[in-house]
C-alpha cells in the first residue's frame, strides 16, 4: 500500500513483522495522525511556546494534545522532541502557510532595512 506523510522522514511503511507483534502483544498501542493534524500542531506549538517542531516529532505532538485534554490539571505530561523544525519552515509555509495567514516572504525576509 501506498504511504504518505508530509514529514520526509516518516515516508516509509512501518509495517515489519516486528510491529505487528509488538502491537498483538500489547507492547505498543500504534496512533495515526493526518497532514493536517500534524501541521495544526506544528503551528500550535511555534505560536504558543516559541518552539519550531520536526515535522516527524509533531505526529507525536498531535496524540500528546489529544491525551493532554483529558488529563487532570495537576499531571504532567513529558513529551519527547528530536530533530529541528526550521528545516521544514519553507516547505510548511509553502504548503499551508496561506491555511495560517502565514506570509513566507516575511519569514525570510531578513532583518530591516536601515532606518538612518
């Protein structure tokens, strides 16, 4: 079957015996996430905390949200990043900046002109 993902580094069927195993065992409960999804969370984590997620760690940030809100207020939930998302910020911005009022001319536009 075909596979897609707007992250680069996920584009690869995961679908090795291992898994199967793994998931028929109870070792691991596998979660989806959509483009959307994903670069919903992208954008919610950029916007909110300051941090640019890796395309590959915001599929992981999708289910952390989605858990977070049924969580009482006084747990913590710890939520592992990798990777860097200023690598994906032309591609994302390309592909869904106009969803965001995301102008990507002023992301790299560089710093002002000088005034004087």
């Amino acid at each position: 079957a075909a596979v897609h993902s707007c992250a680069s580094g996920l584009d690869y069927p995961g679908v090795g015996p291992q898994h199967s195993y793994m998931a028929e065992s109870g070792r691991v409960d596998y979660q989806t996430a959509t483009d959307q999804e994903v670069v919903d969370a992208f954008f919610e984590l950029s916007r909110m905390e300051g941090i640019i997620p890796a395309l590959e760690s915001a599929h992981g940030l999708v289910y952390a949200m989605k858990i977070a809100k049924d969580m009482p207020e006084d747990k913590k939930l710890l939520v592992n990043m990798s990777g860097r998302g200023d690598k994906d910020l032309d591609y994302v911005c390309e592909k869904f900046g106009d969803m965001y009022g995301i102008d990507r001319k002023g992301l790299f536009a560089g710093p002002p002109a000088d005034q004087s």
